[in-house]
C-alpha cells in the first residue's frame, strides 16, 4: 500500500502540534507502531482516526471524515450512495448559508456588497463540495 500524501501532512501537521509522532501516539491513545504503519501506507487508517489526526492537527474533522468515508467505500454500490446523499445534503447546506449570508449582508451593507459576499462564499461552499464529493 502507497502512502497518502494527504494523510502524512495530517499525521506530521498533528505531530507537530503535540510535540512528536511519540507525544501524538500518547494523546490518541495508539501505539507509535500505529502511527508510522498510517504514515508509510502499511497500515489502513480509518476514517475516525483520520477524523481526529484532522482535529489534532487543527483542521476540520468533519470534513476530513467525510472525505476519508467516500475514499474508503469508493467503486461501491455504498459509496455511489454516499456520495450522493451527501451532495445533497450540502448543496441544502450552501443554500442554507447563502441564504443567511444574504439576510445578514443586507442588513449589514448595501445590497451591491451582500451579493458579493453571498457570491463570494457560494464559491467557496461549491468549491469545497465539488472537492470532498470528487475525492
């Protein structure tokens, strides 16, 4: 199995944080072997472990999560599911926020800056969704 490079920069970037791959270890209450085997592909790493390298290393595990679930059942009847349920669920997410985003804008600012902080975020939600739902 190759390393992910995505799950290396997680592992190094959690590392960091906690001081070592040692210290790192201790606190997800793993075995350092864990860590390296994760680290250089020998061993699979779940998409819950990935979730909480991603909170250690200060990144959003929610979405790393998200992503690591799709990855792991990619090619299947269950991941074609998953991928789907979950465009949906956040293109009503980004409706939702855009919505939101719009209401406070235009209330805060003229209507000509609302609806370039909606467009402006509606790029960015969209950006992220086509991402984790083509990973």
């Amino acid at each position: 199995m190759q390393p992910d490079p995505n799950l290396v920069r997680l592992i190094e970037k959690a590392a960091q944080t906690a001081g070592s791959e040692a210290a790192l270890a201790r606190v997800m209450g793993e075995k350092q072997p864990n860590i390296s085997g994760w680290k250089s592909g020998a061993r699979p790493c779940s998409p819950a472990d990935r979730a909480r390298l991603a909170g250690f290393a200060k990144e959003d595990a929610v979405q790393e999560l998200v992503r690591a679930t799709l990855e792991k059942y990619e090619g299947s009847r269950r991941g074609d599911q998953l991928k789907t349920l979950l465009g949906k669920s956040l293109h009503q997410i980004i409706v939702g926020i855009g919505i939101a985003l719009l209401l406070g804008a235009s209330l805060t600012y003229g209507s000509h800056e609302a609806g370039a902080l909606v467009a402006f975020f509606a790029t960015f939600l969209y950006s992220t969704m086509y991402i984790m739902l083509s990973a």
